[in-house]
C-alpha cells in the first residue's frame, strides 16, 4: 500500500508541481450529524476545520479550502468520532484509513463537484473544477488513469434543491395564459377520434363519460398501435367499417380483458388517475412516473365530491422540466449537476463498450424496416420513440408512437399494410412529400454530445412532444445513448 504522513505528503505535491496558485476545493460530509469538522495533511493535522450545512439540505456539510495542486490526506469528525468517506479513494497512513486527494494544477470556478459515483471507482474526491478533467486514485502505490464521475454528494444536493422548487410551486403554474384542451366521449368510433387527434396535432386526449359525468381516462397512441395489430391479424386490409364499429369503450374494455388488468390510462370501476390544481409540481410528477403514462390530467372541481370537474391542462414531464429549467438556467452554481457533462452523471442507457458480457444493445431501426416491426418493437421495449440509424449507425431521424396518427392523412389506414410500409414512407406521411428523408425535422429528433452538460439536455427535452434525446458522436452521429425524461426525473427525485 502506498500510505504517508502529513509532512511527506506535502513534500510530495510541492515536489511533484512547486509553487502554484491555490485551487478553490469543496469537501463534503454527505452523512449527517450535528457538529462536523474536517482535519487533513493540509492542516497538519493540528487544526479542525469546522464544516457548514448545504442551504435546503441539513443532512450535507461542506467546506472549502484552498490548496495548493498535489496529494493530501483528510478526515471527518462528526459528533466526537473520527469517521472517513468509505464513497471516497482512501489509503492507510500514519492516521489510521483517511481519504486521499489528489488535486490538479488547473481550475475554475467552484460551481462542479466531481468525483467517484460509486465504491472503488478509479477517480477522486469532491473538487469544483470545471476543468479537472485527469482524476486519479492512490492504489498500491500507483496513480491509476480514470474518467471523472459526479460525485453523490453533488447529486444529492441537487436533488434537495430540486424538490424544495418542486414542493414550492403547484399545477397553477404549469397552466398556460392561453390554449385549449381536448378531450373526446367514450361513444365516439375510434375511427373518428383517430382523425381528430391527427387534424388536431396532439397526441393524447382525456376521455369523457358523460353518463358518469367523470373524465375516466386517456386515449394515447399506444391504443392505435395496438388497434391496427389486431385489426391486421384478422384479415388482410383495414377497412373503415372495422374502425366504425369500435368505439372507445369498447376498445378500452377489450384491452382491459385482453390484459387481464386496467391499464393506466383507464379505469373502468375507478375514478382516473389525475391531479389538482392544488398539488405540488413534485407530487404530480412522481405521480407521471409511477403511473407510467405520458400526461396527467389537471382537474379542478368546486364540489367537495368532484362533481362538474373542469379540465384545465395536461401535465408532463416536459412541462415540469421547462419550469426547472427556466428557475435554475440563471443560478447553475446552486445547482451543482447542471453543468456536468452527460458522460460524468449516471443517467440514461449507452451503447455497451466491446466485450461488456452485461451490455445489452440499444434498440435501434433502419429506414427500409417494415412498420409492423417499428411497432412491435415500440411496444416490446416499452419506449416513446425509437431511433433510425443508417448502416454506420449515424442518426437519420426517429420513430415515435405519435407518428402513427399520420396513418389517418388521406385515410392510409385503410388501404395498407403494416408489414409492407416501410418506416420511410410512413414518416413521409406526416411531412411535405418532397422534403428529403434524413432531415431532423423542427423538434422531433433531438441530440447532443456526450460532452454536453446536463442543463442542454433538460432544455431539449423541455420541448414538447421530445421524450427522448439521442447522445451521438460529434461528426459522425453515430449513436451512443439515449437520455429520456423520465430518466432525468428518476435521478432528480430518486
């Protein structure tokens, strides 16, 4: 093991770099406790650096200390006990196991958090440098190479900050100053709803049942997709009498029957998962994510017994996300993780590295696979959109369940089928017939860098209609990972 003691650690970095500036570096005792201090090589182990609590975050103390660049040795002291960061590189020196840190010459501002996400990862401790970008660990006596990961503590204080907005702010404010909401009767034909959602340009829609007097669920593309597959296997084409006879009720009950249990967007014996006006922006999206649908209704009703409820909006996850974006785009410094890059935060699925025995491939089209296998695979996987690549794996565009409204333009349902359209001509469909296929049209097909920070790739999904941003490599566009909305708000609320 390599392992020194206060004096010779400090002639190892003044040796290693001589005389440099002093680098702003942040610690942070993500743990608890009531009186926390922090000692270490760089206070000759003389002096106890008292430790402050993180605003909004009581549970995180933090201090900041400048140092010279080299290698130095610290611990804790929480509430009369010497404790070390077992997150954190530690070695065993002449005080016992204590942390290492090893710090760069370069620096910038003391706004990031980088370090190891996990035990025994090769990287270091927490340091806010935007450009520490060579991180190491004391090991065996050796400096191991290793990429840099944003530290739990980082992530934990963004969360706190993040849900003290969201508990801060209600459904009032996902409510725009203008705009109107859809919704559609049960009795409609699906056939009719079909073409109204297409001419409408929306992808969802509440459901009213005017005998109940209730909104008692939503009609999404999912139920199209899974419509024109089982209308496909009973004959050859789709005719409009098929669709005429089945109105949404039936549909939904059918479906329940078909998988033997309510989905989430309809109860036939219960009232429809919703929100209020009233709930936290935390609330409603925790209630997004644990439903598993992509927009919650807001209803309000002056009845204590929710009669004559009034639709006012449809929140999403997107909505939400614009809302964090705008409070926090102008303070990223409270917000430690904004500024991150992508690559450094444990978010969102990525192509496996060769020879990774857990990998699993990303799920991926090409423009000449027949629609029928897009739609399987949209429903298989259980994902919002899927990306087409060329041969190189390059990104061209993307298959989204709400592209299959564009089957209602001209009536195309009627006279196809699915296994014979490929996914070019049905996304030409939906566009002008001499735009060229390839081209990223307005927002439907998002991407950024692996190197981009995580504050870019909020902004995209903020978009509406974007659930997905594609991670790709600069030049080629060759397709690396893929970063949902709700594997943002899984980190953020985690």
């Amino acid at each position: 093991m390599f392992s020194h003691g206060a004096d010779s650690a400090r002639d190892a970095a003044g040796a290693a770099v001589g005389v440099s500036a002093a680098v702003p570096t942040r610690f942070v005792w993500p743990y608890g406790g009531k009186r926390v201090f922090l000692t270490g090589s760089f206070t000759r182990w003389s002096e106890h650096l008292p430790m402050s609590p993180v605003e909004g975050c009581p549970a995180v103390f933090q201090a900041i200390c400048s140092l010279s660049p080299g290698i130095y040795q610290y611990k804790f002291f929480v509430d009369g006990e010497w404790k070390h960061d077992e997150r954190q590189p530690t070695i065993t020196g002449d005080y016992g196991v204590v942390n290492t840190l090893y710090l760069t010459r370069e620096y910038d501002h003391i706004n990031n958090v980088l370090s190891p996400s996990t035990p025994g990862s090769r990287a270091n401790m927490d340091v806010d440098n935007d450009s520490f970008h060579r991180t190491v660990s004391l090991s065996d006596g050796a400096l191991q190479e290793g990429p840099p990961r944003i530290s739990e503590a980082a992530i934990q204080i963004s969360r706190c900050r993040v849900s003290e907005y969201l508990n801060a702010h209600t459904g009032y404010d996902l409510l725009p100053d203008s705009g109107k909401v859809i919704a559609l009767d049960i009795n409609l034909p699906v056939k009719q709803s079909f073409h109204i959602l297409h001419e409408q340009g929306i992808p969802v829609a509440p459901l009213w049942d005017s005998f109940r007097g209730q909104f008692v669920g939503l009609l999404s593309p999912l139920d199209f997709i899974l419509i024109l597959r089982e209308l496909e296997t009973h004959g050859s084409n789709l005719t409009e009498e098929q669709l005429e006879t089945h109105t949404i009720s039936a549909w939904k009950e059918a479906k329940r029957q078909t998988y033997g249990r309510n989905d989430g967007q309809w109860r036939s014996n219960q009232h429809l998962v919703h929100a209020t006006p009233f709930e936290s922006l935390r609330d409603i999206a925790l209630k997004i994510l644990q439903t598993g649908v992509s927009t919650v209704p807001i209803i309000y009703s002056t009845v204590s017994d929710g009669s004559f409820p009034q639709l006012l909006h449809l929140a999403s996850l997107s909505g939400i996300l614009k809302c964090i974006c705008r409070y926090f785009k102008n303070s990223t410094g409270s917000l430690p993780i904004l500024n991150q890059p992508v690559c450094t935060i444990p978010l969102g699925t990525w192509v496996p590295k060769i020879g990774d025995p857990n990998g699993h491939p990303l799920a991926m089209l090409r423009p000449n696979t027949s629609l029928s296998s897009a739609l399987n695979l949209l429903v298989q996987a259980g994902v919002s959109s899927i990306p087409i690549v060329d041969d190189s794996d390059s990104l061209l565009d993307t298959y989204s369940r709400s592209d299959i409204t564009a089957l209602a333009k001209d009536k195309v349902y009627t006279h196809i089928r699915l296994d014979e359209m490929t996914i070019h001509q049905a996304l030409q469909l939906g566009q002008d017939a001499n735009s060229p296929f390839g081209l990223f049209n307005g927002q439907r097909c998002q991407m950024c860098l692996r190197s981009d920070p995580l504050l870019k790739v909020m902004e995209r999904l903020a978009n509406p209609g974007v659930r997905r941003v594609f991670i790709v490599e600069a030049g080629s566009k060759r397709v690396e990972g893929i970063i949902s909305l709700s594997d943002v708000f899984k980190l953020l609320l985690s």
